[in-house]
C-alpha cells in the first residue's frame, strides 16, 4: 500500500471519524453480546446500554484522534476497511437484552427510563410520590425494582432499605409498581422511610393490603417512632427477613 496521500485534509479527518465511529459500533455488539448474562447489562434496556455504551466511549475521541494523526493515511484506509467488512458480517442491528425481552412480552415496562449506573444520596422531597426529575435512583431501589420485574424476593440489602417484613409489605409495593401506580423516583424518595413508604403503598390502589405500615431499620438508627398497628403484626426491629410462605400464583412468594 502506497503512503501517497490521497485524501484532501478534511477527508482525512472525516475518515479518523469514520473510522472511530465504526470501530465502536463493531464493539459495542460484541460488547453487548459478551455481557448478556451480566445483570448490569441485562435488566436494562439495550438503547439504555447503548447510550451509555457511546456516552463513555465518546471521551476517548481525542485521544484517538490525536493517535490517528500520526499514523500513515494507508493504515487508516486498511483499519477502516477491516471494521466496515466486520460489522457487514454482523448483519443488521437487532441487540436485545433480557429487559427488552420482557417488555416484548407486556411483563414489565416500569425500567423503560430512569436507569443510570450512578447512584445518588439525596432522600427527595417530602411529598410522597415525589422525587427529583430526572434523578437516578439507588442501588437498592433499583435492586426491589429489578426483583419485582423478575418476580422473586428482593435482596437482603432491598429488605431492609424497605422495611420489607412480610409477603403483605412485598405485594403492598409489587402490584403499584407493576401497574405503575409508583414511580421509581417516587420509591427512591421514599427509601428507608417508613411513614413515606406507608403513604405510597396506601395510596396505590392495586395495593391489596391497605391496612399495611412499613418500619424500616433507618428508621429505627433514626428514632423514628414505630406505627401502632402495621398489617404484619409487629413493628421492624431490624430483624430477619421473614419466613419463606407458600408460593403466590403470581410469583411474588418469596423463593
């Protein structure tokens, strides 16, 4: 290959940008293919992966423009054309995760938005039901979000942040999230907080156990005082999670 260059300075440039883009498509897919499994990637919507995928991706643009620079235009020509002839044999873009595929199905579609890897600190409003526009939620939100998609008994992590005591607290925040009677952000507002998680769960009204009051270990490291009467017969002490009861016909029975 000759090094003669045949490119006009701006072809040149619009080649190294052409060739980083394509670069990052070919590598995303395999990205994505590679990580199916991974619940980081999985339980999130593959356009989500994407943006966030082309998002980190796009700070590395400098440099490799500055590498590309230095190198003779017979390289890039030759990177360029190995990439386009990789993702030619990709075949057209249909990546999908596990999320896409539930939400194919009409089985979830509470985790379309509001997903981000970044977990903030902020407690929210005091509004039940209100949060933050926009803001991302929490480890273990996203932890009590993700096991009512998948239907199965949330995290250790996720019982206690929710003050989850018994199958009536769990189905008191499974059915309105599933029928999207509370937002995530909403939920996220309301993490460790057992009055604010009493008013979401009594104001939804798939909830099936309105008598329902939560108490969770923050309120108990915060001195909180402890409802009266909560539907599972005691208040949170910070305890075990309860007993495994038999399986619900929804599957929302702890496994």
């Amino acid at each position: 290959m000759s090094d003669t260059p045949t490119w006009s300075e701006a072809e040149r440039k619009g080649k190294e940008r052409e060739l980083f883009d394509t670069a990052n498509r070919v590598q995303y897919r395999r990205y994505l293919e590679a990580n199916a499994l991974d619940p980081v990637v999985a339980l999130q919507p593959a356009e989500r992966v994407k943006e966030v995928y082309f998002r980190e991706a796009e700070k590395d643009w400098p440099e490799f423009q500055r590498v590309a620079a230095s190198r003779p235009e017979s390289e890039v020509r030759y990177a360029l054309g190995q990439f386009q002839a990789q993702e030619a044999a990709l075949g057209p873009e249909k990546p999908i995760t596990l999320m896409d595929a539930l939400q194919a199905h009409g089985i979830f579609p509470l985790l379309t938005a509001h997903q981000d890897s970044v977990p903030h600190a902020s407690a929210g409003a005091e509004t039940p039901g209100v949060a933050t526009p926009g803001s991302p939620i929490r480890d273990t939100t996203r932890g009590l979000i993700n096991a009512v998609c998948l239907d199965c008994w949330p995290s250790l992590a996720s019982i206690a942040d929710f003050g989850l005591d018994s199958q009536a607290h769990y189905e008191a925040l499974y059915y309105p999230l599933r029928n999207g009677e509370i937002s995530p952000e909403a939920l996220d507002a309301a993490l460790g907080h057992g009055e604010k998680l009493t008013a979401l769960a009594r104001n939804a009204p798939s909830n099936p156990h309105k008598g329902v009051s939560f108490y969770t270990s923050w309120d108990v490291m915060f001195g909180r005082k402890a409802p009266d009467a909560p539907e599972s017969g005691r208040a949170r002490t910070g305890g075990s999670p309860p007993e495994p009861e038999p399986r619900h016909t929804r599957g929302t029975r702890r496994r």
